[in-house]
C-alpha cells in the first residue's frame, strides 16, 4: 500500500488468525451447502408433484434463489467490512447464516402446512443467500492480508479448502443420515438433521470470528484515515476494470463448481441410475481429495505463478466436459467415480490460486467490497443457477450430456479473460 507502513503480525497472531478464518468458513459453507446435499428429498417434502422432474427443477430453482440475493449480501457486507474491518462483518454473516439453516430443519412440510412451506422455504433461502454474499470477499481478504509475501497462494488457498471443507461436511452428513437410516425415516424426520445440527456449528464459528484480531493491512489503513468512505463507488470506477475481471474469471470457477460438487450427486443418481447413497459416497470421496489438493496448487502458484493453473483449469473443462458427463451417466460406479474426480482435479487447479489472484487485483480500501460484487455477481447468475439449467437442458435437448454445453461455455470465457490479465503473483499486494 503506498504511502502506509504495514506491520507484520507475529506467527502466533497470523496462525490464530488463518485458524480461526478457516474454521469459520467450514462451518459457514457447511451450513449452505447442506441443502444441496438433501435436493431430492426436499423436492419430495415441499415440492409434490406429479412428474418427479418437474419436482426437482422447482428444488433446484430454490437452491439458486439462495444466490440471487448473494450481490445483495456483497454489497452489505463488503461495505461494512471495508469501512469498519473484517472482523465485525464476518462474525455477523455466520450468525445470520446459522439461524437460517436451523429455521430449515424446523420448517414445516408441504404435506403440514401446504403453499406455505415452500414460501418459507424460498424467504429462508434469500437470509442464506444474503449472508453467503458476505462470506467469500470478506474471508478471501481475510486470510491473503494477513499472508506473508510469497505464500499469498498458499495461505489464501485455504479460503477454498474451508469453503470444500464445509461442503464436505455437509456432505458427508448427508450420507451418513442416508446410510444409517432407511429411506422412510430420512424421508420422516432425517434430512433434518444436518440442518438443525447448523445452529451449533454456526454458533461455533461466529465465536471464533469475534475472538480475532483485524488485518494488518486494514489496520494500518485505519490507523492513517484511508478508510474508503465510499467503497462502493470506488469498485464502479477506479476499480470497475478489475471489478469485471473478477465477474469474468469467475464464470469458469463457479460453474465447475457447482455442477460437480453439487449437481453431480442427484446426476449420477438419477442419470446414471446409480443409488443416493452410491452417489453420496462418490461425492464425498471427490471432495476429500478436492480438499488435499487446493493447498498444493496454492502454494505450486507462489512459484509459477497463478496464470498457468487457471488456464490449466479452464483449458481442460473445455476439452473434457463432454467425454466425462459420458462416463458419469455410463451406469457404472467405477466410471462415475473416474468422471467426477478427474473434474474435481482440473477445478483444483483453478481453487488453489484463485483467492490469492482475486485479492491481488484490488488495493485494501475496496478489496472486500470489489472483489465481492464482482464475484457473486457471477455466482449469482450463472453459479447457483447450475444445477438448474443443466437439469433444464436435459429436459429441453432430452441429451445427457446437455450440461457438457454449459460447462464449456462458461470455461472458454474465463480461458479468454485470464489470457489477458497479468500474473501478479510476484508482485506486493496492493
């Protein structure tokens, strides 16, 4: 930061603080991603309808509700965290994301309350959304403001391991609720559980958060009044190149995200005709080894630098998509596995660097607000929309592989984008 002196923090503040930053984000992830983990049996509950895939699309139309409001959240909490610290704006957005899971183990069915339920279920999918707006800026800034030069890669690669972790964990609740129980009694009270479990996790995480210490980096900002008063604005102009960058770049990453670690469940499931528990397992493997890989690539980009994994990354969905949504719908367990893996494998390569190649666009007065907004502005569009579309394409081209149109799309874009960005990995942060 020109003009402000930055004073490294001792190695006990930094991991206390990396730490806590990453156990905040399992739990907040756990606590979003959870639902997509139970899509078929909510579509059961709050959904009834006569074809079973008009049941599901209406499921999947409400899982992306939750993101539309994620631009909303960005705004709100990047603001905050921008003018009056990480800190007080992460600890607020666990909080709220913890009650709004617990109210959906709580809700009542369609078969209880009728219309109602999935009217409430669509208003509590908006609180989700809100906060989850707030999350990936402000842990993303988190954690690669308070890395050390020449590990911003590595550090900031967490962010992705706890986002995955989060996923995991819910992931991982889900087949176990589905493998201990029969399928009558996760239909009767089961799935709730994950969900209700959300308020101790979340209420966990929000301590944790409102244990720690600021950035250095802001706090140096503050310290000299450079606070922006309007950070907002700022990403518009000063920032608005960097801030479409990051919407462009973000294409890739949250479409080849949400298709294999979310979407990829029900598809193997119900196109590839392999069972929920089957497919819960699969899943639940691919994200464990999802999770040991970011950090490599993290820390392999703080010597190559980013560039040549995100283009890695993007490069190989273009060239891939189609022949690995064949061997996923193939009925054969071994086959889907092989499929959903090699897609979690090229999509590490993109998680590993990104938080770090995301931040390094921005200087520390917007970074929250800037690197938000253009990034769930993406998500929300074309991110939490992904396992709706790809089940809509399906339905609309009656080809399997339809979804494959989707992912190469999205990944040709961010191809084009990153071409044209500068590797900034060995640069000082702004």
């Amino acid at each position: 930061m020109s003009g402000i002196s930055v004073p490294a923090p001792a190695e006990d503040q930094r991991r206390k603080a990396i730490v806590a930053g990453v156990v905040g984000n399992i739990l907040e992830w756990y606590d979003f991603g959870v639902y997509g983990y139970f899509v078929s049996t909510i579509s059961e509950l709050f959904f009834p309808a006569s074809d079973p895939l008009s049941s599901l699309l209406l499921t999947f139309a409400v899982f992306g509700v939750g993101f539309v409001m994620r631009p909303i959240g960005s705004i709100v909490f990047g603001i905050y965290g921008d003018r009056y610290g990480r800190r007080a704006a992460l600890s607020a957005v666990i909080f709220l994301m913890a009650f709004s899971t617990l109210a959906i183990g709580l809700l009542p069915t369609y078969g209880q309350i009728g219309i109602l339920a999935p009217i409430l279920l669509v208003l509590i999918r908006l609180v989700q959304g809100l906060s989850a707006g707030g999350e990936w800026g402000g842990s993303t800034s988190y954690l690669v403001e308070f890395a050390p030069e020449g590990r911003r890669g590595f550090v900031g690669s967490w962010q992705q391991v706890s986002v995955a972790g989060g996923f995991l964990l819910g992931s991982l609740s889900a087949a176990l609720v589905s493998q201990i129980l029969p399928p009558a009694d996760v239909l009767a009270y089961g799935w709730r559980i994950p969900f209700l479990l959300g308020i101790v996790v979340g209420l966990c995480g929000a301590y944790l958060r409102w244990s720690l210490d600021d950035t250095p980096s802001f706090v140096a900002l503050e310290a000299q009044g450079a606070v922006s008063k309007a950070p907002l604005r700022e990403a518009f102009t000063t920032q608005r190149k960097a801030t479409l960058t990051i919407f462009g770049l973000t294409l890739h990453n949250t479409v080849a995200y949400y298709i294999p670690l979310v979407y990829m469940t029900n598809y193997i499931r119900n196109v590839g005709k392999l069972t929920a528990s089957q497919a819960m397992w699969i899943g639940t493997a691919c994200l464990t080894v999802f999770v040991i890989l970011i950090p490599i690539w993290g820390a392999v980009s703080d010597r190559i630098g980013r560039k040549p994994l995100l283009l890695l990354s993007s490069g190989g969905y273009i060239l891939l998509s189609f022949p690995l949504l064949m061997m996923a719908s193939s009925g054969s367990v071994a086959l889907a596995f092989l499929a959903q893996l090699i897609m979690i494998v090229f999509l590490s390569f993109f998680s590993g660097p990104c938080p770090a190649a995301y931040s390094e666009l921005f200087p520390t007065r917007v970074r929250y607000t800037a690197l938000s907004v253009g990034y769930n502005a993406a998500v929300a569009v074309f991110g939490g929309f992904a396992p709706f579309i790809s089940t809509w394409l399906i339905q609309a081209t009656g080809s399997p592989l339809a979804p494959a149109y989707y992912l190469v799309a999205a990944a040709l874009i961010t191809f084009l984008v990153t071409l044209r960005i500068r590797e900034t990995a060995f640069e000082p942060l702004p």
